[in-house]
C-alpha cells in the first residue's frame, strides 16, 4: 500500500518520466532494414522516474517533480507513482504535448538499439520547480 505524503520529504527527484516500448528481436535491424522481433513489453521508464522509484523502495519519503502528457501513458504513470507511495503533487500533466516514450530494440547478443522522444519532459520549465 502507498505511503502518504505527510511530512518534508527525503528526496525530491526532478527528472524525466518514459514508458519504454521494448522488442526483443534475435537480430537488429541495419538502416532501412525491417526485422521480425520477438516478445514485446511495455516498461515503465525515464531516468527521474526510475530513480524516484529506487529511493522509494529504500523507504525514502519521495516526491517526483515533472511533466507527463494528458494520455495514457500519463495516467499509467501517475497511477504507479502512486502505488509506489511516490508524491505526485509537483507532477504537471500537459494538455498539448503527450508522455514521453522510448522505443527500444534489444538483440539476442545484447546489444541495443534505443529512440527517445521525450516529449512532455521537455515541457518542464523553471515555474513548475
């Protein structure tokens, strides 16, 4: 269950907060090449996002500053700031720009291929902080 945000919290992370669209492919694709790729996930990522989770799994009072869009991807994200007792009160949710995501490609050596289209993260300004 969460923790509520009910005192001056140990960590304030401003960062960026991704849902990552992950394929695993036995073979990365060459430029303008198409491969047949393999599973498929959808992750919660961004590095803020991902950091705002750690300290809170640490049993940290956590509050996550950013800058989410108005979509799906937003509402899922917020919605697991909250089940992670993470403080959403400084999250802003953007009417005009959507959720930033990455795409990311992993082949069976390992290797990556990753695309970010960070979006809403790019919509945080200095007033929101």
């Amino acid at each position: 269950m969460a923790k509520r945000q009910t005192q001056t919290p140990d960590v304030v992370v401003v960062g960026s907060s991704n849902t990552d669209l992950v394929i695993q492919s036995a073979k990365l694709p060459e430029p303008g090449m198409t491969v047949l790729g393999g599973s498929y996930q959808v992750v919660s990522g961004g590095k803020g996002a991902n950091q705002a989770v750690a300290a809170a799994r640490t049993g940290s009072q956590v509050v996550f500053v950013g800058n989410i869009g108005r979509d799906d991807f937003g509402n899922d994200a917020l919605a697991r700031f909250e089940r992670e007792g993470i403080g959403t009160r400084f999250v802003v949710r953007d009417r005009n720009t959507p959720s930033g995501v990455a795409m990311i490609m992993i082949g069976d050596n390992g290797r990556n291929l990753i695309s970010v289209a960070a979006s809403s993260n790019d919509c945080l300004a200095n007033a929101h902080i």
